[in-house]
C-alpha cells in the first residue's frame, strides 16, 4: 500500500515547454567536456510544478541528473539566482541538512541562453504540506524530520561550511522588508490596499535584536522529496532565496504559508491528522535549538505572509507575461496575493 502511495507521489514530467525550449546540441557539447560519466545522447524532459526556476530531466544511456537553469525573458536582477542555490547545496553537503550532490555550475549564459547547473537526481515523492497520501503517524513522522533539519541548518556555522559570504549580516527584515517592496513594486499590476499599509507600517515597527544564520528562504514541505517508501525527507530543494539571515523568518514562514493557507480548511482537524499546530511547530522548535520561547511571533507572521504575497504577485505577473515555469491558473494565483497581503494586515491589526 506504501508503494501504491508513492507512485501517486511522484514528481511529473512532460515535454520540454516551448517557452523553455534551448538549444539541446549546445548543452550536449558543454556536458561531454565537462560532466563526468556524460557519453552523450541526451534526453530531456521537464518537471511539472513550481513557478521559478525551470527544472528538467537529463537522461543519457542509463545515467539521470537534474538541471535547473534561470527562466527565459527580462528577469528581475536579483531574482532567479540559481548561482545562490548550487554555493549553498554544495556548502550543505557534509551536514545534517540533505542535498543533493553538485555536478556543475555554468554561468556562461551563450551555452543554453540563461545559466544553469547540474545536480544529482535523487528518487522520492513531492506532495504538498497536507500530504494527503499519507497517515496521520507518517505526517507525525515527516514533519518531525522537517522541523529537526530547520533547526539543524540554523545551527551551523556559516564560515565553517564556507558560506559566511552568502549574505549580508544583520538588519535582516530591513533590508528584506525593502527588497519584497520593491520586488511588488516591480510587479504590480493594481493596488492591493494592504500591501500599500504594509509596505509603510514594517519597516517601523521591526523587533530589537538580531541573529544571523544560514536560512533558506522558502521552507516548506513543497520544497522536500520524501523518501519513497519512508516517512522522512531525503533532500530539500529550492534555495534561491537562503541566504544569511534572521532565523526567524524560516522559522516562521511554513505556518504563515501552510496554517495560513494550505490548511485553512481544516485547521482544527491538525492533531488528529499527525499535523502539528502552530503553537507546536513553535514549541517542537524551540526545544531542539534551546529557545526559551519565539517573542514577537505576529510580526514575523505579518513579514512572511506580506513577503508571500509579493512572491505570488511576482507569479501572476510572470503568468501574464507567458514566461512561469509551469502553467498557472492566473485568477487562482491573484486571489492568493490578496488573500495574503489581507492576512499579513490583520497579523498587524492583532499587534495593536
């Protein structure tokens, strides 16, 4: 029955898109010169899901990787930074944190018109936070690994693993709070009144103090391959947003995303389902990096769900633009933005 599951979790493939077609025979020539164990005949297909980086799958003989690159068209300049993603997979290799192993990375973006690397390809199953093919005791299971390798990875050292220039130090939701804004900003396509009062109330009302860790940036269980017939997580993936930074904004963002969101049909439904609550995913945390307790929780829930927000309307734009790497219900994603920006205001609401 478990494998049954499994195969219901798998990631789909489809034909390379045309709106992320490349040239092939260049990306063969570039791979025999400088891939081990590449002898040609190149297969590809592309993954279904996500809305960021294209990602596909490379077969030749009986040989599988992964490659992701940077998507087509005028692209906001720090977005889509898949040179962010290989430095830190690659930093993450020895550590409690799985990844999986880098192959290359090519910035030469005349090789297939945007730049590109090549990892691993590990087996496992994509599902979302729900994990509806799972039971209640696998959900306990799965997020209890989630929950210790977000507090492994900010635990590590930055300059022990060679990423203590993988971003700025302090001021973290400063300067997040002024890239998200101009990110919206660069986005928009009409105003969504929150994100306006947000945009002006966060950046005073930002809490004391400051730490700095290694952070991913969009950790969530959409981001993770579950082993294929276990109830644990075998890599994290997508970390164009990890960076150095506060880790409270790791922290805080899978219940903005998953509480505040996926489960918003049944939130009161979360222990008999294996889930844990908001209150537990803050407790479990704390005990295994040692926290007393989280202060100043409803503003770090306002500052990921205003930040979801502006990723998602980043989405929608892409969508009208023809250029998301995946397609997308588009009325579906704006209504999300909305919906996020509504819920981040009245996290600020709560506060007063």
């Amino acid at each position: 029955m478990v494998r049954e599951r499994a195969m219901e979790d798998q990631p789909v493939l489809t034909p390379v898109r045309d709106a992320h077609r490349f040239d092939e025979v260049a990306l063969s020539r570039y791979l025999e010169r400088e891939l081990p164990g590449f002898r040609g005949d190149l297969k590809l297909q592309q993954y279904v899901g996500g809305s960021s980086n294209p990602t596909f799958l490379m077969t030749a003989h009986d040989d599988r990787w992964v490659l992701r690159k940077r998507p087509p068209g005028d692209l906001l300049p720090s977005a889509h930074q898949v040179d962010r993603e290989h430095r830190v997979m690659h930093a993450l290799r020895d550590s409690e944190v799985p990844v999986p192993k880098m192959h290359l990375y090519c910035g030469d973006a005349s090789i297939i018109g945007q730049a590109f690397y090549v990892m691993e390809m590990i087996e496992g199953r994509v599902t979302t936070s729900e994990m509806p093919n799972l039971a209640p005791a696998e959900r306990r299971a799965v997020y209890e690994d989630f929950v210790r390798i977000l507090a492994a990875l900010h635990q590590i050292d930055p300059q022990t693993v060679g990423l203590e220039r993988h971003g700025r130090p302090g001021n973290y939701f400063a300067r997040q709070i002024d890239r998200w804004s101009k990110q919206y900003r660069a986005s928009a396509t009409d105003e969504i009144i929150e994100m306006e009062r947000l945009i002006e109330w966060m950046p005073n009302h930002i809490p004391e103090g400051d730490q700095t860790t290694v952070i991913h940036g969009d950790y969530r269980i959409g981001n993770m391959l579950i082993h294929p017939t276990e109830p644990r997580i075998v890599a994290v993936l997508d970390w164009e947003l990890s960076t150095l930074g506060h880790p409270m904004g790791d922290v805080s963002y899978h219940p903005a995303y998953a509480h505040h969101g996926e489960f918003d049909a049944f939130i009161d439904e979360l222990p008999d389902r294996g889930i844990p609550t908001e209150a537990e995913w803050r407790q479990r945390y704390c005990e295994l990096t040692g926290h007393d307790a989280i202060e100043h929780w409803s503003f770090y829930m306002a500052y990921n769900l205003f930040r979801l927000a502006a990723i998602i309307q980043g989405v929608y734009k892409r969508g009208l633009d023809g250029i998301a790497s995946s397609e997308l219900e588009l009325d579906v994603q704006r209504e999300r933005a909305v919906d996020c920006a509504r819920k981040a205001w009245a996290q600020v609401e709560g506060m007063r």
